[in-house]
C-alpha cells in the first residue's frame, strides 16, 4: 500500500524559530493535506493543497505541493508556544487517504 | 451546530465482546469515514462511506463493519472484539466538492 514517511518524527524548539518538516511517498497523490492534533482531540485540517507545485500560506504557515506530487513539506514561522501538537501530512487520492506518522512539536517559552 | 461528534468517549471491552461506535454529523457531508490511530502512527482508514446506503473497505477493514442507514450517522461495529483493536477511533466527514475532513473528537476503545 502506499506508504507516507515524514520527518522529523519529533522536534524541540525554541518560541521564535522557525520549523521545518516534511513528507515523502512512493506514490503520487492528488491532494496533500497538514493536518495538527492536540491531545485528546481529533486533527484539524490546517492547509490543503490542490496541484503540483502549489505553495499556499495560511498565516505563519506555509505549505507546498511537490512538483513531482510525491512529497510536501510544512513550514511554520516564528513559532509561539500554542504551536504545540502533532502535525500530520496527510496525501489523497478520491477517498484514499493516507497519513503519516506525525511530527511531535513543542515549543519552549 | 454540532459538527461531527462520537460516542461513546471511552470504552473498555473484553475479548470477545461486541460493541458499536456511532458517529453523527450535522453538516450534511455526502462522504463519511472510520478511521483508528495507533501509537506512534498516523491514522488509518478501516472503512468509508461515499453516500447513505452506501460502505466501502479501506486500508484495515478485517474485524470491523459498519453501517451508513441514515446519512447523518456511520456506525462502526466490533463483532468479537481482539486486543490488536484496542486503539483511538476517529471519524471524519466531507462534502463532495472537498477534499477537506473534518474530525470527531475520536473514541479511546480498550480491548482486554
């Protein structure tokens, strides 16, 4: 089946930096999607992005569909301590969706 | 307006134990969907929903069924429930001009 691998599995930062993470498949999707999970709550869809080599901010955060429509990364700037949570990527095709592992984030004051 | 919301919460089953999980929305969302997370991995689709009347099989569908009588409800059924299902359940709905989810609050199922 296909397979999402995204990294880092878990990051710890500084309030103020920026972040980075991102997400490979073997496969080729027709839709990416971010999606952040707090704890005891479901994922909340933060961006979606439509077509290979879309970029596509929403606030500090900036996402984008990889040209060859096997990866995207998430870029998240000047962090601030309710950044917090794990981000899933997430690529679909119709109703086939496939999540990665999760990015654990937190943030130190 | 409610949104997508699960029960029950929690639940602690033995083995062999049977149980249903409703799942209800009130968007008017066409497609509903099942889901488990597991530790350390990201979620899982056990089976789908495009449409009331209407089930398909996802990535992990043996020992789960579901039903979709109503289309604002997706139930989701253990039969004989195993340890290997111990997991957190996830619903997620969407309308049919999007590729946007929206997620219930999941249910933590224990299997002992």
């Amino acid at each position: 089946g296909q397979q999402l691998n995204q990294s880092p599995q878990s990051m710890f930062i500084q309030e103020g930096e920026d972040v980075s993470m991102n997400c490979t498949s073997s496969s080729i999707f027709n839709t990416w999607l971010w999606y952040k999970q707090d704890p005891g709550e479901g994922p909340v869809l933060l961006i979606a992005l439509y077509k290979a080599g879309e970029l596509t901010s929403n606030g500090r955060l900036t996402a984008q569909f990889g040209i060859t429509r096997k990866d995207s990364f998430l870029n998240i700037s000047a962090s601030i301590p309710s950044d917090v949570g794990i981000y899933f990527c997430a690529g679909n095709n119709n109703n086939d969706m496939r999540f990665g592992a999760g990015t654990r984030l937190t943030v130190k004051p | 307006n409610a949104g997508v919301t699960q029960t029950p919460k929690f639940r602690v089953l033995k083995t062999g134990q049977s149980m249903t999980l409703l799942c209800a929305q009130d968007m008017n969302h066409e497609y509903m969907y099942w889901y488990r997370q597991d530790p350390g991995m990201g979620l899982r689709l056990i089976h789908y929903s495009v449409g009331e009347g209407t089930t398909a099989k996802g990535e992990v569908p043996d020992g789960y069924n579901v039903s979709r009588l109503k289309k604002q409800n997706f139930l989701l059924g253990l039969e004989s429930a195993a340890p290997s299902q111990t997991s957190v359940y996830f619903c997620a709905t969407r309308g049919s001009s999007t590729d946007t989810q929206y997620f219930g609050p999941g249910t933590r199922l224990t299997v002992l």
